[in-house]
C-alpha cells in the first residue's frame, strides 16, 4: 500500500475505523472497544516476506 510517512484521513464510526488516503479508502476495520482487544490483520504483514525475507522468521521470497 505504500503509505508510510504519508497524512491520511481517519473517520470513526460507531462500530468502525475507515481509513482514506485522498478520496480513495485504503483500509476499513471493526473497531474493538474493550481495553487491551487486539486483532491481527494478516493482510497488513503480508508484503514483508516478500520485501525483506528475515523480516520474518522462516521465511522466503518466491
């Protein structure tokens, strides 16, 4: 995605966080309400390996 270092614009909603870079959304998750709730995103890590294969223990680039 390619957004690190950029601004975007966060709206939240009751249930929800939608994330937009310019007009275009980029990112849309349940918001998690109790204290220490955590969910992982396996989408979000997936571009690593293919990056930096040691990025992750075990594992390699195609």
């Amino acid at each position: 995605m390619g957004l690190i270092g950029r601004t975007v614009r966060v709206m939240l909603h009751a249930s929800e966080v939608v994330v937009y870079d310019g007009g275009k959304e980029v990112a849309r998750h349940e918001l998690l309400i109790a204290k220490g709730q955590a969910r992982l995103e396996v989408d979000h890590y997936l571009e690593a390996p293919v990056r930096k294969p040691g990025a992750v223990p075990g594992a390699t680039a195609p």
